[in-house]
C-alpha cells in the first residue's frame, strides 16, 4: 500500500476536500484524519512534566555512588 501525506483544511460544515496527484490509482483507499491536540506541542509537554516534578519532588536523593552501584549491580543480573 502506498501512502500520501496531504494537508487539509476542515470547513465549518466540518468536511474536507482533497486533491490527489494524477497519478494516484483508482480504487479503494482508507483515510485516516490526524487533527492536532491542543495538548500534543512538545513544549507544553515538556511544561507539564516539569510542572508535574515541582509538585511532587523526589522522596530520597541518590549519590553518584549509590547510583553507580545499583546500575553495575542491575547490569550483573543480565548475564
């Protein structure tokens, strides 16, 4: 199958309307319709998970030593 990525503008009768390119066989096709979130921008993403940390902060801090020790004693158990 063979797939085309078209913009489209949906009209206040919520319809669109679209133009393949000549060569597009005729014949069944499914469409699939991807309208953005308001919510989907990786910028209010990357807010809201920060936001997230500030409202619920870390209950321990781990030293650069813990950490590494836990990570050669997870990497151990892989054999």
């Amino acid at each position: 199958m063979h797939t085309l990525k078209i913009k489209a503008h949906i009209d206040s009768s919520h319809r669109i309307e679209i133009q393949l390119p000549i060569d597009t066989p005729e014949g069944d096709a499914d469409v699939i319709v991807m309208i953005p979130s308001p919510y989907s921008s990786k910028e209010k993403g990357l807010r809201s998970f920060f936001d997230n940390l500030d409202r619920h902060p870390a209950q321990r801090l781990y030293s650069k030593e813990e950490i590494d020790a836990y990570l050669a004693e997870e990497r151990a158990s892989w054999d």
